[in-house]
C-alpha cells in the first residue's frame, strides 16, 4: 500500500454526462468533439456537461 505525502497535488477532471439509453451515440458524438476542441491541460480546469448535440462548460475556482 502507497501512502501519499502532504506535498502531493491531485488533478481532477470533471465530466458530466447527461444520458439515457436512446441519445448514446449523440453523447458520444459531443463528447468526442469536447475532448478534440479542448486540450488536455484546458480540460483540467473546466467543468463539463456532455449532452446530445450540444456541450456546456464552467470553469473551476482556482483554490
């Protein structure tokens, strides 16, 4: 078992995805789009909600 200092930093993405079984591949599809639009680092400091054809994003407080 690893047990992590006081000094070690986590990164959190957060994606919200708003689905049902029918609308899948629209999800999928703008999820898709989301994560080429976007680079990785860009990411790390939103908060997204992936629905059918479209995708909303809020950014974090920095802390």
């Amino acid at each position: 078992m690893q047990f992590l200092a006081d000094q070690d930093v986590y990164q959190v993405t957060i994606e919200w995805l708003r689905i049902t079984p029918t609308p899948v591949e629209g999800v999928h599809r703008e999820l898709g789009r989301l994560v080429r639009e976007y680079a990785e680092e860009q990411l790390r400091e939103l908060f997204c909600v992936v629905e059918p054809n479209r995708y909303r994003i809020r950014r974090l407080r920095s802390i």
